[in-house]
C-alpha cells in the first residue's frame, strides 16, 4: 500500500506559537495543493490551479489543483475499481485499523492543521480545539470501535412459508461507492463526518470540498496517501472551481450515494439529478433554528448564550440559534441582553485564542450578509447593534454582529439563512405562540429552549420540529449523537451510529432449515 513515513505537508504550515498563543501562518511557497487520485497524489490535467485567500487578511494562502472532468472521472473509476475488485467491504478488522492510523496521522499534524484551518477558513483558533479540528480527528477512533462492535449480521430465526422452513438472516453490507461533496464552514469536522462514516462502512469515497478551502482537504489527502495503508482508490480527494465537476457524482451511475451537506437550493439539485439513476441520498442542508425563551427563564443567561451562539465562528454554521424568541412583556429588556453580548463579541484575529467572531469566508459571503442587513432596514426593522464593518479591520472579510429588532416572523430576514453573525429578536405571546413561531419556518434543524418549569419545557421541546434541541444551555454536539433535520433542513442523520448506517444497505438471507 503506502509507506508511512511522515513529510512536510506542502501547504501554509505553522512557523512559530509565540508566547500569547498565536500560531502565524506563511504563505504556501510550494507546489499547488494536489489532487488525491487511485491512491496518487497528482496535479489536475491541463495543470490548472486557482488561489486561495486568507479571510482575514485577503492575501494568498495558498494555490490548490484545479480538476477537471476528466479528473472526476478518473477518481469515480477508481472508487469503483477498488470496491468491486479488493476486500475493503469484507475485512472489518483492517478498516478499523486504517481509521486508527488515519486518526493519528492527523493528529500528529495537529498544529500544522490548525495553523491551516485558521488561515484557510478564518476559524477562531478557539474552536480549532473542538469541533473544527481535534474533535472530529479524534471521533475518527469512535468510528474503528464502532467497525470492531457492530452487529454485521443478525438471526431472524426460523419460518414456514407454503411448507418450506428456512433459517433467516440479515447483512450489513457496504452501500459502495460514496460521492461526498462538502461546504467551507467546517472543513475538518464536515469533511470527516463523511470520509470517516463511509470508510468505516466498507464504503469508497470520493470527496470534492468546497473551492473556499481545497488545502484542508489536500493536505488530509496527502496525509491518508503518505501515512495510513489506504489501499488505492478508496480514498480520492477532487478539488475544483468548477462547480459542474462537483455535479458528475450526482448523475453518474458508478456512485451509489451521494452526502451533501449545504445550502437547500443546492440541495434540492442534488436530488433532482441522483433521481435518474435512483442513488441514495443524504443531505444536510439549511436552518434558521429559534432560541425560544419561557417567561420563567433566566432572560440574561438565555440572551447571552443566544448571542454567543449566534456569532460563533461569525455566524457561518446552519445550525447555530438565529432568531431569539422571547416573551413581549420582556422584549425592551431582551434587547438589551442580547445587545450587550454582542458588543462583547467584536470581530478578532482569528490566530487570537479569546477570538469567538472571526471573518466571513470570503468577499461574496460578505456582501450577501450585508444585502440582508440593508434588507432587515428595507422591511421596517431596526439595527440595534452592529450593521457594518468594523473600524478595526481594514483589511479581511468582516461584519459586526448584527442584532434585528421590529419584524415578525414572515420578514425575509427571519425567514431565511444568512449564515453571519446576525440575530433577529421576535417577541411572543405564550408558549403555544412560541412554539408557533419556531415551526414556522421552512427548516427544522436546530434550535433551543430555555426555562425553568420541567412540564412547559418538555411540552415545547416535543412540540418543535427540528432534529436537535439544546435545553438550557445544554450541547448535543458529539461523535455518538446523530445529527440532522426535519423538513428542507434535509434527508438522513450524519454521526451517531445512523450516521455510520447511512452507508449501509440490507441484504435479508434465507436457507434451508
């Protein structure tokens, strides 16, 4: 297979950590970041490239290969190749051990790989210790445990049928080849809850990330290539500007499953082009989850970590709490709460460990969150705090943490994803109204809900219509809890042991008894 001595990772890498904590990041000097094909690291064909920015600094990061449709195919021949001719779907035991070595490669990289993440997506260096690096690497154990634990088989016993008895039995087997197309909000963890599932269920995959953040995905690709005995082809990584080659995994009929996690619109496009040759699909797609807060409810901690949430990472994660929904009779005192927290989180340098609202991704993301700022005003609503770039970045992809006052629940802005640091307040008049509200929406994701009487609290938890919950401030978040929605938020749970079994299918056996 592939030796596993360790090298430099041909991307930005760490140069120092000084002594307040900051990791500074150089710019790739190297080659462009490569393609990961039938178990090759090689450039795209033609040799295209394009470039990658900082978001907070907007200067060159780094250069990735630019693939082309031929590079796809070649990459889905490959997955299919080593599904249909070599043992990866059958021997359990080796794919636990590949995850185990995938997994401590990574981390052995772990400081090159944060210093990455933060320079390619703009993460706070804060979340680089949870859920936008370690976390996900480190979930990647829970899955070889998963491989080693699971239940491939099952004894249904024994039946009559028309006079013929028969031992019964049911499989587990591989769904076979995966086409996993994912966003730059979460690289890492989004990148893993897809490669890691799929791998530990036989399957073989070929990954295209989102052309905001190639490196990332390169240098994993490098790392599985040069450092785990992956046998060739069933990891491939296919990065490219071109959206369309992303779009072959949906319609070609060598893939068996497609995992797309992003916008709904695009989403919904996915579907429409697997439903020709009736693959399976997984989609994680949008939310506008409601923070709903019970008149008995600690109205500070509630609009604090509200806000919190909603500017975490500057706003660009579909599962984070954007409209606060709290009682009318509270709602003069709510703003207030929500807007001191979100004077406290100023934009920052996302290399500064106290940073929690870093930039926005890229100068496109920006101007869309902007539109739905001026947008809030055009529908009759005020900016109570932030509404525009901060003075202190002249330079980087910055909005202030916006909130919205004056609006229902029909204004466009409560309505729809803006994926930024922007939190609409909407008052309401009792549970049962509360409740309302959060379901009138065309998501069903995320959400919270905070108050102090047990009985009211379970009834809107079991009453809201969306796949998660935090109660009071609890986190859901974790390798074992399956993750996903109701509604247009999308189709399937990703982690969790559903996460693993969406990569699964059913095989029922009968034999003579």
């Amino acid at each position: 297979m592939f030796g596993l001595a360790s090298r430099q990772l041909s991307t930005p890498t760490l140069t120092h950590i000084p002594a307040d904590g900051r990791p500074t990041v150089s710019p790739s000097t190297t080659d462009p970041a490569p393609l990961l094909i039938d178990g090759e690291l090689r450039p795209a064909t033609g040799g295209g490239t394009f470039e990658v920015l900082n978001p907070a600094t907007e200067e060159v990061v780094g250069h990735s290969a630019d693939a082309t449709a031929a590079d796809m195919d070649a990459a889905i021949a490959a997955a299919r190749r080593a599904f249909d001719t070599t043992d990866w779907s059958t021997d359990h035991a080796f794919r636990a051990r590949c995850l185990r070595q995938l997994r401590d490669a990574l981390q052995s990289h772990t400081e090159e790989l944060r210093a990455l993440t933060i320079a390619e997506v703009g993460a706070p260096h804060m979340f680089t210790t949870g859920p936008q690096l370690e976390g996900p690497v480190a979930d990647l154990g829970w899955l070889a445990d998963l491989v080693e634990a699971y239940r491939w088989t099952e004894d249904l016993g024994e039946s009559e049928i028309m006079g013929v008895r028969s031992f019964r039995s049911t499989r587990r087997e591989a769904i076979g080849v995966v086409g996993a197309i994912t966003p730059w909000n979460f690289p890492n963890q989004i990148n893993l809850a897809k490669i890691g599932p799929a791998l530990a269920a036989g399957c073989t995959v070929v990954l295209k990330p989102a052309p905001d953040t190639p490196l990332i995905a390169a240098a994993v690709a490098r790392i599985a290539a040069e450092e785990t005995d992956l046998p060739a082809g069933v990891l491939n990584v296919v990065n490219s500007a071109d959206h369309a080659v992303g779009a072959q995994l949906s319609t070609d009929p060598r893939v068996d499953l497609v995992s797309f996690t992003g916008s709904t619109t695009t989403g919904k496009k996915v579907m429409a082009a697997a439903a020709e040759t009736l693959k399976k699909v997984f989609l994680e797609l949008g939310g506008k989850s409601a923070s709903v807060v019970l008149d008995d409810a600690d109205l500070g901690s509630a609009c604090f970590m509200t806000a919190l949430n909603a500017c975490t990472h500057a706003g660009q994660g579909c599962a984070l709490t954007t409209r606060l929904v709290v009682p009318r009779a509270q709602l003069a005192e709510a703003i207030e709460h929500a807007k001191g927290a979100m004077a406290a989180f100023a934009p920052g340098d996302p290399t500064d460990p106290g940073t929690l609202c870093g930039p926005l991704v890229s100068a496109a993301q920006r101007e869309r969150v902007e539109s739905y700022i001026r947008l809030a005003v055009e529908e009759g609503g005020t900016i109570e705090c932030g509404g525009g770039r901060p003075a202190a970045h002249e330079k980087g992809f910055f909005v202030e943490p916006t909130l919205i006052s004056g609006l229902d629940n029909s204004a466009r802005v409560a309505q729809e994803e803006i994926f930024g640091p922007v939190l609409v307040v909407i008052p309401h008049d009792g549970d049962d109204d509360a409740i309302r509200i959060a379901n009138d929406s065309p998501y069903g994701l995320s959400g919270a809900v905070w108050g102090t009487d047990p009985e009211r609290v379970e009834h809107v938890v079991s009453s809201i219509r969306t796949g998660t919950l935090g109660v009071n401030g609890g986190q859901w978040y974790g390798a074992d809890v399956p993750f996903g929605g109701y509604k247009q938020s999308g189709i399937g749970r990703e982690m969790g042991r559903e996460g693993f079994e969406e990569y699964l299918e059913i095989k029922a056996v009968a034999t003579p008894a």
